[in-house]
C-alpha cells in the first residue's frame, strides 16, 4: 500500500487510467474530510458506484493511505459531517454516498458534469451544498442536485470573479397513493418547495425565476422559520437581486425584525446583522432581547453595534410638564 500526505485522513482504493484517476472505494475517520484532487501527478476525475457507501466492498484495485493528521474516529465513514470532493472530478457513480446519515454538507466544483443515481439515500442530515464556480459557464451538477432532492438545501455557489450567492430552497413532499381499482399510483406533492427545487433553465440557475417566486410563497401556507432564511440569504447576499424583489424581502424581515436579528446572532454574523439594523428601527423591547442574546453568545462586535443603535434612539424618560 503507497502512504502520501494529505489534508485528511482516507484509505482509497483507486484504478490509474490514461490520464486520470478513478477512485473506486474511499473511506475516513474523519468528520470533516477532503478528497485529493490528484493522485501519482493525475486528476481525480471519477468516484465509482457506492463509493463511500458504508458497509460496501469497492472493486479491486490499488491501495493508497492518505495520512492527514491525528485519527479521532472509526474507519467507516459514519461520521463524515462535511465532504469536499476533488477539484477535476467530473462523474459520480450511482448511490455514492448512500447510508452516510451524519452527512450535512456536500462541497464540489463546476466541472462536476454526472452525479450518478440516487445518491443520498438515507442521508438523513443531509441540507447544504458549496458551489465553486471556475468560470462564468454554469455546469449542470447544482441542477441535478437540487432537483433530484426534496428537503430544505441551504445553497452556496462561490462565482469565479470573487461574488458570493446564497440561497434557501424549501422543502417540499411527494406523496405517492395507490389507485387499487385501476392498479396505478397517483403523485400528490405538497409544500412551495418544489417550485423553488426546479428554478433551473437548460440546467442553470436562474435567480429571476427564484426571486419570481417569492410573493406567493409568502402569501400561501408557508414555514415561517424557512421564510425568514430564504429572505435573510437574499438580502445578505445580493447578488442579481432586483430591486422589487429586494424591497419584497425587506417587508419581511422588517415585520420580523427580532426573529431576524436572532438568526444573524446564532449564525454570528455581524455583517447581515449591521445589514438588518440599517433596514428597520426595532422596537427598545426587540434590542434589547438581541442585545441579551449577543451577550449571551460572547459576541463582542455584535454587542457594540446593538448598544450604538440603542444609544441612537430616543430616550423614554418622564413627560415634560411646563406650567405658564
């Protein structure tokens, strides 16, 4: 077996092609762990069927150990929390990561073109993905992630020229029932979400359409905690918003200015927090439960900028009398 260093712990089991590198069974113990983008001077450029699987046997081929530093759990992949994948992958086989049910986070890049079958079955934490984008053409790998997934994804896509675009995409539920008369099943789904899961074009993005979306969202049945995010992202991070759809968020989160400033402070961020206190006046009852809540997390900045904007607003002392 040939040991190589490397950012994280894996046992691999790869097959040297022409000019590249299929990896045909990787496992860590690891929680957060990244693929090598090359092997022996060749690109990673393919993860073979039931790849990180656990309890799966991969192919026969060559053994490698990625040394990474200090090994703090099992060799099984059972506690993979966060994966990034190589750099020049470009197929995933079917059912990769299949039964990884502590997995939450899926990073990968815009050169990803096959993400293969059903492959987060029984990934039952599973919810984000990072997007890094190489350069202005959109791949197809965002689309078929987030349209073959129907629980809320939390979406981070890193565009080449340094901007930044995050986007909440809720869930939503299909309901297959059977018709025993006529011997079919009938597809019910429910949930806004599936809107959003198929804001796609020719397999891209399209951030009019998801922004499009947004006034009836918020006046059917909706999850509010799910309303406060998706809104929250979009102002914080703006990029292609318009300006209708930017004042339609806005109202929102204006309406719902404590629940807001609470989500900035559990994400700790002062940024979208400093973003909410320029957008509307809360009430003193409101900063001062954030400033609470600030203190509470130690978070320093966040404080300073919650007792600046009390210091700004009036004072609530006794009513003036003047007799003549």
């Amino acid at each position: 077996m040939e040991t190589i260093s490397g950012l994280t712990n894996w046992k691999l089991t790869v097959r040297r092609e022409k000019d590249c590198v299929r990896i045909l069974r990787a496992v860590t113990c690891d929680r957060k762990a990244i693929l090598p983008d090359a092997l022996f001077g060749l690109p990673v450029t393919a993860l073979a069927d039931y790849a990180l699987a656990p309890d799966t046997e991969g192919d026969a081929g060559e053994n490698v150990r990625v040394l990474g530093g200090a090994e703090d759990g099992e060799w099984d992949n059972r506690s993979l929390t966060d994966l990034t994948l190589p750099r020049f992958l470009q197929d995933i086989g079917d059912y990769a990561f299949m039964n990884l049910r502590a997995l939450e986070t899926l990073r990968f890049y815009d050169d990803l073109r096959n993400t293969g079958r059903a492959g987060f079955i029984n990934c039952r934490s599973f919810s984000r993905l990072e997007l890094t984008r190489r350069g202005p053409r959109q791949g197809p790998a965002l689309a078929s992630f987030v349209q073959n997934l129907r629980q809320e994804l939390d979406v981070t896509v890193l565009n080449a020229d340094g901007s930044m675009l995050r986007l909440i995409f809720p869930e939503y539920i299909e309901d297959y029932t059977e018709n025993s008369p006529g011997r079919y099943f009938q597809l019910r789904i429910s949930g806004r979400g599936y809107a959003y899961h198929n804001v796609f074009r020719d397999r891209a993005l399209s951030v009019p359409d998801y922004d499009d979306l947004w006034p009836e969202y918020i006046a059917r049945a909706h999850d509010e905690d799910c309303a406060l995010r998706l809104a929250y992202c979009r102002l914080r991070w703006p990029s292609g918003l318009g300006r209708q759809a930017g004042e339609g968020y806005g109202a929102f989160l204006r309406a719902n200015l404590g629940r807001a400033l609470s989500h900035a402070l559990a994400e700790r961020d002062t940024r979208g927090l400093k973003m909410l206190l320029e957008l509307g006046e809360p009430e003193p009852g409101v900063l001062d439960e954030a400033l609470s809540e600030a203190r509470g997390l130690q978070l320093t900045e966040a404080t300073a900028l919650l007792l600046e904007k009390r210091r700004e607003q009036p004072a609530a002392g006794r009513r003036r009398c003047f007799d003549l």
